[in-house]
C-alpha cells in the first residue's frame, strides 16, 4: 500500500517506500502516475517541483518529467535532454480506495495479488472511519508480531480494549487460501471494548493476515450464550508499509457506514483507534525495535509461547517469499 487514495488531492504526494523516495500524482485526465522523487541532474525532489499537464517539472533547473518518467523539456539554455534523463516509474492501482504500488521488476506486477480488502466500504456511503495514518520508528514485521498475537490486548491494553477477565482466552490458528487468522475466544469474560463494556458477555477478536503486510481485525461480544453474529461493523484494518527498515507506515480504519446523525460514534471509534495505537501499541513497538538494535529476529533467539504460532507462520510464509522472489530473480538475470 502506498497511500489511502484519500490523501492524494490535486498536487504532488512524497512518501518513502522500501526505501525509496516516491512521488505519486493525477494528471487532469486522471491518470495516476507513481515515480522517483529524485531529480537525476541535481537530485532534487520533483515533489518540490510543478505539476503540469502531461508531468512534473523539476523546481531546481526546470527539468520536465512526463508520466512515463522521460525527460522531454529542458526550458534553459539550448534545450539539450541528456540521453538516460529519466526517473524510474512504479505500476500503481487504485482499489478498495488505496493506491497499491508495485516496487519490483515492472514486467513482473500483478494486480491479482492486490489483498481483498472488499470490506472497505466504497466512496459516499455515509459517514466512515477511514483514511487514518500513522509514523512508526518500527520494523514493518513488529506490528505484524503485535496484531498476529492479539492476546497483548488483554496485558497492553487493559483498561482501553482488553481486561484481566480476557487473559486466558485460547487462540485458534488456521489458514485458508494463503490467508493466516489467528481467532481469540473469550467466552464469560468482561465486556472490554465497545458496545458491552463492563457487562458479562462472551467476546472475540479474530485476525486475518493476507500476504504481504495486510490484516482484518473481526470483533464483537454478545451476552453470554447467545449465538455469535459478526457485525458488519466489526472489521477494522491495519496495513503496513516498510518506508525504512526501522521505519514503518500504518495504514488504519474500518469497515460500516454511518448516518449523520452518528457522526459521534464515527469519530469516537477512529479516536479510540488513534488514541490506543499511538499510546499504547506505537511505544512499544518503537521500544522493542530500539532493544533490538537492528539485528535479526531469529538471530536474538526469540523465547517462543503457544500464542506466537500465527505470528511465527506468518514471518515463515513471508521468508519463503522472499527467498522465491530471490530465486526468481536470479533466474531471470542467469
Ligand atoms: S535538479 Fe532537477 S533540473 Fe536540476
Ligand atoms: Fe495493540
């Protein structure tokens, strides 16, 4: 994920992706471009430029990029394009209200491994929670850690989301379709967040992963014994994006639509989720990334407890990626 479709509005988007410098801009035919930020005469970034009809043109000396990154303007002097003027550009789609880019081989994008995330309810359909943001000085993998193991609600979160009465709660872990949950069952417990709070109910919070780095959060309580029906409210999203590899974006939000008369509640679920992820989850995320200075997971020697299993498949799965994007690779240039 890129961005939330929401936070490009008519000018030139900069954001750090795996690393690079990325400029993402709508031309007034709305094509969507996605490109380096980096000027390759004097390396400035082109987001500090103008946007023009057909591209970006650089701030510094005028150099003009079109949407397929070529050099094809030099305003100064004789005109003189340098042979190899040109940044590279990135495959970008929008879907699901977010800009997904693809960061390898171009050839190689494929838009059917865009994660399903159909949940996200579409465009002017009432009031929403969506489009929230967050900076996090954290490797990408910790906040997988964090959601794939949700019994930390009931230690990190206790008194905003989870309670003591949670704690023994067993997690279930399954896999579907390449999909990983992990499912948190916690019947005759104390209602910890939402509508039953403080009242006797049995309750859940499920995580679905979906390669790479996005997840669906299902939550709900019911009074004891009565049969469990997911609200179609229920489902929040986390999605990350490396910017470093001690840097990460949080991408968060959730599903159902709301009238206006239920503004309040719109906003005191997206507060909530503000208020808990950067009070609560960030400072530890940002702790532990701190503590562990850089070196590898498995090389620390990690103490492994029944509740990691999600997390632990999910690292695997996403090694096993990378080891065959590897492969791959190699293959092509042999
Ligand atoms: S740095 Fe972009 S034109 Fe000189
Ligand atoms: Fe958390």
């Amino acid at each position: 994920m890129a961005a939330w479709a929401s936070e490009i509005e008519d000018g030139l988007f900069s954001r750090r992706l795996l690393g690079e410098p990325v400029l993402i801009y709508r031309l007034g035919d709305g094509e969507l471009v996605a490109c380096e930020d980096r000027c390759p005469h004097r390396f400035a970034p082109l987001s500090m430029g103008h946007k023009t009809e057909t591209g970006v043109e650089c701030g510094y000396h005028g150099l003009h990029f079109n949407s397929r990154g070529q050099c094809d303007a030099n305003p100064a002097g004789n005109g003189y394009i340098p042979p190899g003027a040109k940044v590279h550009v990135y495959p970008l789609v929008e879907r699901h209200r977010i800009f997904w880019i693809w960061m390898g081989e171009p050839a190689l994008a494929d838009d059917s491994l865009i994660p399903d995330l159909s949940l996200v309810p579409p465009a002017g359909a009432g009031l929403q929670n969506l489009g929230n943001y967050l900076h996090v000085k954290g490797n990408c993998l910790l906040e997988i850690d964090n959601l794939m193991d949700l019994s930390h609600v009931n230690f990190l979160h206790v008194g905003s989301l989870g309670n003591e009465t949670m704690r023994s709660a067993e997690v279930q872990v399954s896999e579907e379709d390449g999909k990983i949950r992990a499912d948190l069952w916690m019947p005759g417990t104390t209602g910890g967040f939402g509508a039953m709070t403080g009242e006797p109910c049995d309750q859940w919070i499920n995580i679905v992963w979906m390669a790479p780095t996005s997840m669906i959060l299902e939550f709900g309580a019911v009074p004891p014994g009565v049969e469990r029906v997911q609200d179609p409210h229920g489902f929040a999203f986390h999605i990350f994006t490396p910017e470093t590899d001690g840097t990460t974006h949080y991408f968060f939000g959730s599903s159902g639509t709301f009238d206006e008369s239920e503004e309040w509640k719109v906003k005191m679920i997206g507060d909530a989720q503000r208020r808990v992820f950067k009070e609560e989850d960030n400072p530890m995320i940002e702790a532990v990334e701190e503590r562990m200075g850089g070196a590898d997971f498995w090389s620390l020697k990690p103490a492994i407890l029944p509740n990691d299993r999600a997390a632990i498949m999910v690292r695997r799965r996403l090694q096993k990626m990378c080891r065959e994007e590897a492969r791959q690779d190699a293959e092509e240039t042999a």
